[in-house]
C-alpha cells in the first residue's frame, strides 16, 4: 500500500516530462509513441501500448495513442480497457471517444478512497510523514515508474478496486495497430495536478508485454488554491503528562502540503517541563486534521508555532499557548469551565456584527442563542453597540440547544456513500466560533439515486424578525451538484425555501430570506430547517454542509424627533422668549440622544418601547423642566404616500378607547 500511496502522491506533483500543447477541441494529437524493435521481441502473439506516460493540459481537447499487435496476424485478437481514476475521475475530468466505452465507477478517485479509509488512516499517515522516501523528489517521477508501478503495484493493490470504464478494443485479422481516442475536460475547478491510468487487461487471441499501463497526468489550468491550517484553539492545557494539540486543514485537499512545527518557551523550559518541538507536519491528500501529543511534566506554558509553509498557509491561530498543568482538573483551570463571557464576528452583506453569548458552566451543554449588536459600517458608528438581532446557534436539544439532528429522506447510501447528520463538538474549546456546528453529510455512489438529511428547530417567534440568514459553508466540490437549503415553516408548513449549490466556504450571504408571506409580515411561530442534499440523477455530489447557525435580524424603523417649538413667557407686562424644550429620544437598552436615529424591534419589550424624556431647559438664567408632554404625533412612512399614516395622541387613542366602550366615556 505504501508503493501505491507513493505513486498516486507523484502523480499530483509531476513536472519532469514534456507538456503537450492543448489544441481545438476537433483536432486529435497522438501522444509520442513508438514500436518495440522487432529483434528485440519474443516469439508469439502480442500487444502492447505504445507509449506508457503523458502530461496533458486541462483544458477540452482530444488525445490518440496506439496499440499495437505483433506475431501471427492472420486471426481475429482482441483485448480490454480498464480506465483507473487514480485523483482524475472519469466522466468529469475526461472519457473514453469510443462508442463501446461504458462507465462503471462510482465517481470516487483511488487516492480520495484510500486516504479517507478508517482502516488505513493510522498507517498511511505515518507511512507518508516519516517513513516514505520514495515521494522526497517529486519531480523525479517518471514513465520508468510509472512502468514499475503497472507491473509490480497494480496486480496486487488494484486487485480490489473497481476501475471507472471499460472498453474492447478488437483487431481484425492482418490488423497490426488500433488507435484509441480520449478527451480531457476542462471543469473550470481548481484541483491541482490529476492523474489516471489505462490499464491493458483480457486478451483475447495474444499475450501483453511490456508496456501494459499509460498513465496520463492532466495539470490543472485555473489558478492554484492552498490549504488553509490552523491550530483548533488558541490554547491548550495539559492533562495526565501530555498535552494534547489538534491541527485542522480546509480547501485544496486534494493536495499535499506541509509545515514546520516550532516551540518556544514562555515560562516553561524546554527539555525540562516539555518537549521541544522542531519538526515537519505533512497533510496528505484528504487528510483534514492530524493530533500531536506533547510529553509534559511540572507546570509552566510555551508556546507552538507554525513556519515554513508548503503548499498551505495558516488560518485564524498560527499558534497556541500551552498550559503545563500538574492536574487540569484542579481549581487553577476552573476558568476553562466557568460561565465565560464570549464574542464572535460575524459579517453579513459586507457589515461587520459581534454575537455576544455566554458559554455554560456545564461542559455538557452549548448555548442556543447569542445577541447580535452592530459594530458601525462607516456611515453609522456607535458608542454603544445597538442590539441589532438574535443569533441561533446549531446546538442540539441534547445540550440545551433548538436542532433536531433527525431528518433522513430518500435513498440510503451503501458501499463508499455517506450519510451523516450530527452536532459536531469540541468540548475542550470555549468557544462556539468554527468547533460546534451541525454536520450535515449526502454523498450516494448511484447517480440514478437522490437523498439528502436535515436538521429542524424548536419554534421561535418571527414577529421581530426582518430577515432571517444561516451561517453555514458547503465543504465539498467532489463531483458536481452539491445542494444546501435554507427553509422556514410556519404552522409546519414550509414557506420560504432558500437553495444554494455547489461548494461554498463559510457565509451568511448564501440565503438570506426575508420574512415576508405574501408580501405581508409572517407572523406567529417559525421553525428553521437546514438541509444537505442531492437532487441530481445525471451526478453523485458530496453534498456536505457544516451549519453554525441562523442570524435573526430585527426589524429596523428609523425615528425622527421634532422638537416642540419656542415658547413665549410673560412676566408682568415682559414678555420672554425662551429656549425650546429639548426632549431626548430613548429605546429602552438601547442608544439615546440623537434626534434622527434606528431603532430594532425587540423580544424584550423593556429594550425597545419608544420613551420620551424632558431635558432641562434655560428660562431667564434659569434651568429646569418647565414643560411637559401634553401629547404628541407619530407618522408612519414606509415610503409611499399612500401608505403613509400620521396619529394624533391622545386624541385618536381616546376616541379609539371609546369606540371599544360604548357605555363609558374617556
């Protein structure tokens, strides 16, 4: 297995041999080929290839190569093509131009297969990161090893996998050479260097020799992506004499890519109280998160750090503290437990909000929800950040949280199909920023089968909410037609249905919906629902989402205050003209004092009633309230004259009151 992990990772970093210039895509070019001298073959009936490796250019174009047939001609030979989709996947990267060709893969690639397999995780990775000298010069790869892996690797590692297509080539009788036919094409996706092989296999009327395997690289034309790698938290602490330290990987993980790991000292000493860290951390292809336990004793911190980056570059914490600790569970790491004031950023439509929340002092639970407050865009900045929103987090019911991890519908995946749909937890980070969030997972071999999974809330009220977001990223772009939706039910009937597709990283802008139901507000209780799913019977997607949770945007009015107008007082036969009074415009919690401002509807009515308060006013060098609130009016504009309402109260309110108690006067 370690050949042909060896071999599927040169693959990707190919770059010794010659590029074949990409023409229109109706001319045909023949690979270079040639014929084995004719002394130099054995006696009897043979075939072979004619050339065993090629670098191709991705973009749509069509390729030739030749087999060819040697000894007594005189009789009908035949023999079959078995493609191998070793990182390139047939159908979507190339095909076979032969009526006869017939697919019989599952869209999933060798190297994707092999890298993923639980039973291999453990031995592939060290196999890669220590012990592999075979991939240390990637550039050495060449058709000479390619040639050893078809002869030495292939009938013993490939004996279990599936090829991708089949097809027969047959030589009529006197026929010494066919010619084969297979086009590249261009999927406008960044996925690096990708390979596969033709094998020659059955024959039929005459034996293989030699050249029995073409392997065939297509390097990728659109701009290359890196691997992002991050350590999970910003800080660790040591249990039992080790620490224990998780490093993620997102995007291009197709690829291979590495990094240094450093330590430096803090107040801990290296050699003494740790191990110090000086050493390469490799990532190999769909390989998404590696541990690495550190021997501690004594107590004291230091600090990891990551360096010399290939092929990667580092996310949101390039390094962490450790914590030395002689027992974390002792009462100096209370605070890691604690009820822990926490605040995330979050962006939506190009404005950046803060999500305040507090972490419960129970590590078996999770908050459900956040406040969102505005932070300014340029135009508005505050003092105090106004309370613009709730944020719902993805927690589950069974930690206190509104998701129903639950929903299953349609065909249930078997053999290399997924289908996952969980609340995915690291309950060593205090924080609910990129660890906690709803795994949503549909991945189905057959593309004549569709499914999906789904998580559902508990009801929430929608009265105060403009607009509703979720927070969530699409994961996977394996094979095309991925789905995510966004859906909001109202007396469990589904009225806003929101969809995405194809692969997405982390946003709330991919489906904002607005709460409105037939251009009205959608009032009541409203229950969320987030979905993964594959509705395309011509492809089998990965539709994998990892969802974080739902904005819930208030409804916003903007307030204008009018000042009362001056007053004239008499004193005697003087009159006096005085300042206005000044009244200030309050909202409950929420920012005061200027005359023109928003103001956010509210679950908690005490944050967003509308207050009026008198400030002192200056009469004769005299300050004080000499003035009150006999009555007021409110206009309502939403913008169009005739939908523009203006009330007198009390006037109008009284005569409201009246009309409701006929037998009663105000």
């Amino acid at each position: 297995m370690k050949k042909l992990l060896s071999f599927l990772l040169s693959l990707s970093m190919l770059a010794s041999m010659a590029v074949i210039p990409a023409k229109a895509e109706e001319t045909v070019m023949p690979l270079n080929a040639s014929r084995i001298d004719s002394e130099k073959l054995p006696s009897g009936n043979l075939i072979y290839l004619g050339t065993a490796s090629a670098n191709v250019k991705e973009e749509d174009a069509v390729y030739s190569f030749p087999i060819y047939r040697e000894g007594d001609l005189s009789e009908e030979a035949s023999v079959t093509i078995h493609s191998l989709d070793l990182t390139a996947i047939y159908g979507e990267d190339y095909i076979i131009l032969d009526d006869n060709a017939e697919k019989t893969g599952d869209g999933v690639s060798i190297l994707e297969r092999y890298a993923t397999a639980e039973a291999d995780t453990d031995e592939t990775s060290d196999n890669i990161s220590e012990e592999n000298t075979d991939i240390e010069n990637y550039s050495e790869f060449d058709s000479e090893m390619a040639q050893q892996f078809a002869d030495e690797v292939v009938p013993d590692a490939m004996a279990g996998i599936e090829y991708s297509s089949s097809t027969t080539v047959t030589f009529a009788p006197g026929e010494n050479e066919k010619t084969v036919k297979f086009k590249i094409l261009d999927d406008k996706k960044s996925e690096g260097t990708e390979g596969f092989s033709l094998l020659l296999v059955n024959p039929d009327n005459a034996e293989l020799y030699e050249v029995t395997s073409l392997s065939v690289n297509i390097e990728d034309d659109e701009p290359k992506e890196k691997s992002v790698v991050s350590f999970s938290r910003n800080s660790y602490t040591s249990k039992d004499g080790n620490a224990t330290v998780t490093i993620k990987r997102k995007n291009a993980e197709y690829s291979l890519c590495d990094f240094t790991l450093l330590s430096s000292s803090i107040t801990a000493v290296a050699g003494e109280n740790y191990e110090e860290q000086i050493k390469t951390v490799t990532f190999i292809p769909y390989e998404t998160e590696k541990t690495i336990e550190i021997p501690v004793s004594g107590e004291g911190e230091f600090k990891l750090l990551m360096s010399d980056m290939t092929g990667c570059e580092s996310g949101k914490y390039a390094e962490t503290v450790v914590k030395i600790k002689n027992n974390a569970d002792d009462e100096s790491d209370i605070s890691l437990m604690g009820n822990e004031n926490q605040t995330n950023d979050i962006t939506i439509n190009g404005l950046k909000y803060n999500v305040k929340y507090t972490m419960p002092s129970d590590n078996s639970k999770d908050p459900a929800e956040g406040k969102i407050y505005a932070t300014g865009d340029g135009t508005h900045n505050y003092d105090i950040p106004p309370e613009v929103g709730t944020y719902y987090f993805a927690t589950e019911t069974n930690r206190d949280g509104l998701f129903y991890y639950d929903g299953y519908w349609g065909d249930k995946p078997w053999g290399c199909g997924h289908w996952d749909n969980k609340y995915e937890i690291d309950t060593r980070e205090r924080n609910m920023g990129s660890s906690h969030y709803g795994k949503l997972e549909y991945y189905h071999t057959s593309m004549w089968d569709k499914g999906g999974v789904w998580t559902h809330s508990k009801t929430v009220p929608s009265v105060y909410y403009q607009y509703m977001t979720p927070d969530m990223e699409s994961t996977s772009s394996a094979f095309g037609g991925q789905l995510a939706r966004f859906k909001i039910a109202n007396n469990d009937n589904i009225v806003i249905n929101e969809s995405k597709s194809e692969k997405f990283g982390r946003t709330l802008d991919a489906m904002p919906a607005t709460l409105l139901n037939n251009n009205q507000p959608l009032n009541g209780n409203i229950s969320m629902e987030i979905h993964s799913a594959d509705e395309d019977k011509s492809k089998t997607p990965k539709s994998y989402v990892r969802f974080y949770g739902v904005a819930a945007m208030y409804k916003k009015v903007n307030v204008e205050l009018n000042q009362p107008s001056a007053q004239e007082y008499y004193i005697g036969n003087e009159k006096i003209n005085a300042l206005p009074m000044q009244v200030e415009l309050n909202s409950g919690a929420q920012i005061a004092g200027s005359k023109t401002r928003d103001f956010w509807t509210n679950p908690n009515e005490d944050d967003c009633n509308i207050v009026f308060t008198i400030n002192d006013t200056d009469i004769n060098g005299h300050k004080g309230k000499y003035g009150y609130i006999s009555g007021y009016k409110i206009t309502i504009d939403p913008g169009t004259n005739d939908d523009k309402i203006t009330v007198n109260y009390p006037e109008e309110f009284i005569s409201y009151l009246n009309s409701k108690k006929r037998n009663k006067t105000f």
